[in-house]
C-alpha cells in the first residue's frame, strides 16, 4: 500500500503546469499509480476549469456571429472519428531484470546503465536546468551508503522495494528529502527508482566519504 505522497502544493503546481519538467514527470507516474492523489488531481483540475469559466463568464455569453455559428454548426456535424494512437509499453533491462516504464517515460530518450557495483543508472535525457533526473536500480542485497543531501532528492519507487531508517517503500512511494534528513537505503529484493537530484549528495561514513570529492560528477 502507497503511504509517502506527494503535497498537495506539489499537485496544485503539477495542475497549473508551474513544476520543473522532471517533477511533473514524477507526479505524473505516482497519480498513474496512486487512485488517491488521482482523485486530488481531478478536483483540482475541476475546480481550475470552474474558476476559468465563471472569470470568462462574459466572454461565453457574447453573442456568436453567423460566420462563427456556422463554423460551429459543422464541427458539431462533423460524425468522422479521429484515430487514436496507443503509446506503446517501453521496457528496461538491467542486472538481467525487467522493468515495464510508466507512461511519463516511454517517449523521453535515457542513457546506457552505468553499473556501480549493485548500483546502476541511467540518465534520463531531459534538458532541466541543475535538476538531474535518472532510472536507479539496486539489485538484491545491495544498498546506497549513509547520506544527506546538498540540494533535495525525490525518490519514486516505480517496482520493488527498499528501506531505510524511516520505514518501508513500496511501489509507487513518492519521498521528497533534503539536507535536514540522512538515511541508507538498501532493498533485499532489488528495486528500480525515478530520482530527481539539486545537487550532489554527502557522504556520512567509512570508505563512502571518498565519494564526496567527485559527488559533482555521480549525482
């Protein structure tokens, strides 16, 4: 069961279209996957239409001329049927897994995996300011070392599962967290993430902290 959500700020920026490209993409997976935050979606996006409406009310009442209902009048006639094209089901592979994408990321391009260990990455290739946007997946057993962060990172869990000091994620978990948290994720039976990273994250402990002099280059 889905316990980590988005805000509802973080919904009514992702209904007024005010998002960075790469947060609306993970807003978009989770309400795909969350019924719950669809139903917030859909009121808002009723409430934004009923605002609109009711501020034009004067414009809709305008008296239409003969040119304009005419126009009007075979749109309304027209009985052909616009074809719709299904947006085909994109799949991953890493570690000799399988992942079906969500629908936000089936069209937009994303790197070779580049394999650290049981970590592996793939860019995702949208041009979004210092925002960076990846596919993580942690195979079995395997864990990201104790860290904070020098900017904010969003994790999606799009299959599997992982924990960390916190709690339990499942599908669908959406987790915002900044510089004031610090955590280790490790899954026990693999998982496969959508990340969105401001800047580069800390390293706390051990041989983990030699990282943080290249942090610039793997965030």
């Amino acid at each position: 069961m889905i316990k980590h959500h988005p805000t509802d700020a973080l919904l009514t920026q992702y209904c007024n279209g005010t998002l960075p490209a790469s947060l609306s993409v993970a807003v978009s997976i989770h309400i795909d996957m969350c019924s719950c935050c669809r139903d917030k979606v859909e009121a808002i996006e009723a409430s934004n239409a009923s605002e609109v409406f009711i501020n034009n009310q004067e414009d809709f009442s305008e008296q239409i001329d003969l040119e304009d209902a005419g126009l009007l009048e075979s749109i309304m006639l027209d009985d052909g049927i616009d074809e719709v094209y299904e947006v085909k089901k994109q799949e991953v592979s890493v570690n000799e897994q399988s992942y079906e994408l969500p629908r936000a990321l089936s069209r937009i391009a994303h790197s070779k995996f580049m394999q650290m260990g049981k970590l592996s990455r793939s860019r995702i290739a949208l041009d979004d300011g210092a925002l960076r946007s990846s596919l993580l997946h942690i195979a079995a057993g395997g864990e990201i070392p104790e860290h904070t962060h020098t900017g904010f990172e969003l994790t999606l869990l799009l299959a599997g599962e992982f924990s960390d000091e916190s709690g339990d994620y499942v599908a669908g978990d959406f987790m915002l967290l900044d510089g004031q948290h610090q955590h280790t994720p490790v899954t026990e039976n693999g998982c496969l993430c959508y990340t969105v990273v401001s800047s580069a994250l800390h390293f706390n402990k051990g041989l983990s902290k030699l990282l943080n002099p290249i942090g610039n280059l793997i965030y």
